[in-house]
C-alpha cells in the first residue's frame, strides 16, 4: 500500500467521523474540494442524510466526482 492510498484510507475513515458527529468545520477542511469516486460521494451522502444536516449534505453534494 502506498502512503498515497494510506492517507487517502485515513482522510475517508476521517470523514465519516466528522459527518457521523456533525462536524461541519472538519467536513469542509477535509473535503478541500477534492474529486471523490461516485460511489465514495454516495455513501458520504446517505450518511449526511442520517445526520439530517443540511450544510453537511450540501458539502458533500458539492464534491466534484473524479474522472477514473
């Protein structure tokens, strides 16, 4: 595994922490915008949904999907 997956791994391990806790701010800094595979942004948003919070369903949505 390469530190590239690792951290990738980690960063989305990461994330549905913050989305599972509401946790708009930690959302937003570890989205940064970056392409998300389609099935990666899915679940991220099924999860946000569970929390029932719009600015992080909104984040979320906004990701650009990736291109592979």
């Amino acid at each position: 595994m390469t530190d590239e997956n690792k951290h990738s791994i980690a960063t989305f391990a990461a994330l549905k922490t913050a989305i599972a806790n509401g946790e708009e701010l930690s959302v937003k800094e570890l989205l940064a915008n970056q392409p998300m595979q389609e099935l990666e942004k899915s679940y991220l948003i099924d999860l946000a949904k569970l929390t029932n919070n719009l600015n992080i369903i909104k984040l979320v949505e906004n990701v650009p999907l990736s291109k592979k």
